[in-house]
C-alpha cells in the first residue's frame, strides 16, 4: 500500500507540472530539491507509470485469486471440521492408551502443567510469592522469595498442576507468571497389574512394564494396545493375596493366573506393590533389611529354588522317556548320600515307594532315585523343551534369567529333580505346568489377548498320555491333601505344593521359605493354570504353628479359585468322577522295560547307619 501511495502521489505531483507552477515560497534546500525531484517528469511519462500499476495489479489479483480458491475448496470440498483436525493432528503426538481385554483404561495420556516465573517481568516479588503461596500452600515461602529476588530468568514454581490449579494461578494475574503444557502418563487403577502395565516416564518413554514391552506401538499413537488381563480377576487376585500374606506377615508374595492352550496371562501380581503415578517417589529398602523393593516384579524377575513343584515335571520326563513307569517302585527307606551330600525326606514314609506315591508323599528320597534313573541328559533336555533353562519367553524385558548349576553331574540331577540346586522364576514354572495341562504342548506365555477361535501354535515336549497322567496324579494329591484348602467344590483341582529354603550365603536357612502351590483346574478340562508363592511366611495359630507351603500358598490359591469361578465363567462340576489318575488308565503310554540306572546310589565311606 506505500508503494500504491507512492506511484499516486507521483502521479499527482506530474499533473500538476503540466499546470503553471505555483508561487515560490521561502523553504528549507532539502524541501526544496525534493519539490523539484517530484515535480520533474521522468522518462516515458505517464505510461511508464501504468506500467507499474497493471503489474501490481496483477500480482495482488493472483493473490487474492489464490486465497479464494483455497477458501472455497476447504469450505466446499473438506468435510472434516477444523476442531477434528485439530484433535487428530494431537493425537498424533501422543502416546496410546493401555487397556485390560475388556477395554478398561489403565494407562492413558493427559495434559500437565508447568507453572514457572520470570523475574525479569515481576515488579513485586513478595506479592507474587504471597499470592502463589495462598493457590499452593506446599510452597516454601521464602525460599520462592529468595528466587525471584534472583538475578535467574527462569524460576520452577510448580509441576503437573491440574486444570484447575492453573485457571486459579491463571485468575490472580500475576505478570511474570507462565504456563507450559506438556504431555504426561495417569494410571486410573493405580496399584492394579501395577508391575505388569509399568510406568512411562515424563518424555513419554516405556521404563518398565508393558509400557516398556510396547513402547514402540504405543508411541505411534494409532490407536490403544489392549492387554489379556481381565481386570476383575485381577481384582480379586490382588484382594486375597493381599489379605494372607498380611496374615502369614510374609516378607512377598506373588500370583500368575494363565489360560491354558493360549498363554494368555489372565492376572499377575506381585506384593509389595506400588502406584505407578507416584513411581519416581517411591524408595528401595534400606539394605539387609530383608525387605523387598515394591518396584521388583517377584513374578517374572524373581529367580527362587521352588522346591517340590518341579517332581512332577521330573515324573513327566521319566515317563516320556519311558524310563519310568508309575508302578515303578523307590527305596525311600534311607537317605541318599552322595559325594558328601545327604538327602533327606521333610516327614518322609520311610519305606519304598511308587513312582506315583513319590508325588503324593512328596519325598525328596525318591525323587532323586527316580531322576537317577532317568539320567541327567533326558532330564535336562526335558527342562530345556520346557523352557526352564532361559528367562520365560514372555514379552515384558523383566523376565529373570535361571540360575543353572555350573555343571551337571549325579547329584545335580537328583536334586534338580525337586527344585533344589536351580532357581527359575514363578512365571517359567506356570508355563511348564500349562503344558502338562495342554496335553503336552508348551505355548509361551503373553501379554497379548487372543481372539475366540484363534490358533495358537505351540511345540509338543510330551506325549498326551503322559500328561494325562501327571494331571490325573496331581489331581489326587490334592484330594489327598492334608488340609484340603485347594478342593474348591466343583472346580477339580489338581496342583502340587513346594516348599524350599531360601539359599543364603554358604548354605541355606531352614527357617527361611520360599513356599508355592501350582494348580491346573478343571482337571478334567484344563483351562487355566494358577501359581501362588510367598515369601518368607510366618506361622499362625490356625496353622498349628506350619509355615510350609500346604498351609500357606495352598489355601491362598484355594481362596482365589472359588473367587475367581464366577469371573472366569467356569461350570462348577456337582460330581468330579475323573478324580483318580485310575480314571484316565486308557492313556497310558504301554509299559516297556525298565532301563537300570548305570550306577546305584550307595553310602559313602564312614556315613554307614547315620
């Protein structure tokens, strides 16, 4: 428009010096050479002047041209309102929400403020921090005070301040005063599946958890990453857990609920836990306070010795090997000495036993004299088909590494036969037992919910028949049970307890357990496996002063599986005629011969009637 000005104003001034010129007047040189420049016609006159102006004419008609038509087509052809794209440009950037199978919201992304000064625009900084002070009472009044004094063009006053905070600090007016927004992670159930969905840190970076699992799709943005929790379940897991290790006054405790044939992991916990919306506050334990960190994930980090629960995949891998049959009989009248070691029995029989009442008994005796017979090349490699020997092949980075003798020689093998020696996570455990419960097909567990009708591809390590057999020997031993607290009515559970010394510094503490009970139900018609384990529980008066597994993990797991029943929409059974590993005979593998073990456990020198 100065341009336009211009040209017109020179365009004036030439009309008028084809007129007479007006009178002199008494001027300043400057005013009066401009006068004259102004007034003296360039070259090509008039029409040089039009020249421009068509020019620039035509230049602001194709730019109006140009508006116009981008006007119309986005009043005209775009569809999207401009608020939706607006939304959708945002989303873009912000990281996806978590969610159970059922779409329940457990990790979403809001919008945080920052509430920050400069000083260089404050007048009055003791009414600034007076009035600050009186929105957020939290604040040190004269340390702000003291900061806004300062020479800084930056002072922090407040972070993560909700909406309504901020308009309060917004209305007071300040100059001097600012806001920042920034993206942050909430967790709407807090404690809940806390270790399994994991926290995000302020960059909105996955650090654990399923937020570190998924973190490159949950970054994306595309759309929510849904979870195979079930929220109630979880619940309900959580509650009871949580209840009996107060009771048991256990140092941990954790559970894993996994469906059979998918992987899918259904509900996991692990005690002491912690709100992820408040994980950057919450504090280790001192050391040698054998106390756990809340953050530590027992059941997929912990590597423990689990004791007894491994007899019965021990048993699998005889009777897949066809070195053991269940009638095989043991002497499990004597303790097992070998290369310095003794192995005793916890309240053993004393007397031979069968391959199927070594399970029932749960004797150490006889279970070392089982794998013996098996050897150790069959027992380990069955281990390994069953993934025990590498951190369980679930998608979340905690997933514990075992820990594996250096070598494997006779009494390694005997004693790995019921999980003394070796230490694998609850985790790995659960997904051995799914596969005896799956009809001898190992499916790695998952995070990731599995559509009704969808094929899970697995890898069969045992043959149907065994795991018939196992299911249908772990079955009795819960009828067994001396305390009958995992027989949930109409369930038909099968399971097996184990109970193992915590290994110390040189050897191990006997009054220090690790106790846990593994379940599959219903036993006839497997479709979930359930792991129950505490740590370090302590006696009470209803257990008659035990503190092993039976009376600890076992009627935790029990309690859980009738709270679950309903959840799980499980058809409680009002007879279980399948009860007795009898019942399942048609599937026995045929009876071959049995193959001697190379060398025969004997007493070592001078330990001769000990």
């Amino acid at each position: 428009m100065k341009l336009i000005r211009r040209l017109l104003g020179r365009v004036t001034v030439s009309s008028d010096a084809r007129r007479a010129p007006p009178a002199p007047k008494e001027e300043s040189p400057a005013r009066a050479t401009r006068r004259v420049h102004l007034g003296a016609p360039a070259a090509g006159g008039p029409e040089r002047l039009r020249g421009r102006l068509s020019v620039i004419g035509l230049v602001l008609a194709g730019a109006f041209a140009v508006t116009g038509a981008r006007a119309v087509e986005v009043a005209v052809f775009d569809a999207t309102p401009p608020s939706t794209r607006m939304a959708a440009s945002d989303a873009e950037a912000r990281r996806a929400m978590i969610l159970d199978r059922d779409g329940e919201i457990l990790a979403s992304t809001l919008d945080f403020h920052t509430v920050y000064a400069d000083p260089a625009y404050i007048w009055d900084p003791e009414e600034v921090a007076d009035r600050l002070v009186g929105v957020l009472p939290d604040l040190d009044r004269d340390r702000l005070l003291e900061r806004l004094s300062s020479d800084t063009r930056y002072v922090l006053i407040a972070d993560s301040v909700s909406p309504r905070t901020r308009q309060a600090i917004h209305m007071l007016g300040l100059a001097g005063v600012f806001f920042r927004s920034e993206p942050g992670r909430v967790y709407p159930k807090q404690r809940a599946a806390a270790h399994l969905v994991g926290f995000a840190g302020r960059g909105g970076r996955g650090l654990t958890g399923a937020e570190l699992a998924f973190d490159a799709e949950l970054s994306e943005g595309a759309g929510p990453v849904f979870l195979s929790i079930d929220l109630t379940a979880q619940h309900r897991v959580e509650s009871v857990l949580r209840r009996r290790m107060a009771e048991h006054q256990a140092a941990g405790a954790s559970a894993i609920l996994m469906r059979v044939g998918t992987g899918e992991v259904i509900a996991m916990t692990s005690l002491p836990d912690f709100d992820p919306n408040h994980y950057l506050s919450v504090q280790a334990p001192p050391g040698g306070s054998g106390r756990i960190d809340p953050r530590f994930n027992q059941a997929t980090s912990g590597v423990y010795e689990l004791g007894s629960v491994f007899k019965p995949l021990a048993l699998a891998a005889g009777l897949e090997s066809g070195r053991v049959h269940l009638d095989d009989v043991f002497d499990a009248g004597e303790p097992v000495r070998i290369g310095g070691h003794v192995i005793r029995d916890y309240r053993g029989e004393d007397r031979p036993l069968t391959a199927r009442e070594v399970i029932l008994s749960s004797s150490n005796i006889g279970a070392a004299r089982m794998a013996d017979q098996i050897g150790a090349d069959v027992l380990t490699d069955f281990y390994r088909d069953l993934r025990l020997f590498e951190p369980a092949p679930i998608e979340l980075a905690e997933s514990g590494a075992p820990q594996l003798p250096r070598r494997w020689g006779r009494i390694q093998t005997m004693t790995a036969s019921y999980g003394h020696g070796l230490a694998v996570s609850p985790l790995a455990l659960t997904a051995a037992y799914a596969a005896l419960a799956n009809g001898g097909v190992y499916v790695a567990p998952t995070l990731r919910p599995v559509a009704p009708g969808e094929t899970v591809v697995g890898e069969s390590v045992m043959s149907p028949s065994v795991a018939a057999q196992v299911l249908g020997v772990l079955r009795e031993n819960v009828v067994r049970s001396q305390t009958g607290s995992a027989d949930v009515p109409g369930l038909a559970v099968a399971g097996k307890t184990g109970t193992a010394e915590r290994a110390v510094a040189g050897g191990y503490a006997e009054d220090s357990r690790f106790n846990t009970f593994v379940a599959v139900f219903p036993f006839d018609d497997p479709q979930y496996v359930l792991t129950v384990s505490m740590d370090r529980p302590r006696p009470t008066e209803d257990t008659h002063g035990f503190a092993t597994a039976g009376w600890t993990a076992m009627p935790a797991a029990g309690e859980i599986m009738a709270q679950l029943a309903g959840v799980l929409d499980l058809e409680r059974r009002e007879a279980d005629p399948t009860a007795r590993a009898s019942n399942v005979e048609a599937l026995f593998a045929p009876r071959g011969p049995v193959r001697a073990p190379v060398e025969e456990p004997v007493a070592l020198p001078g330990e001769a009637g000990q």
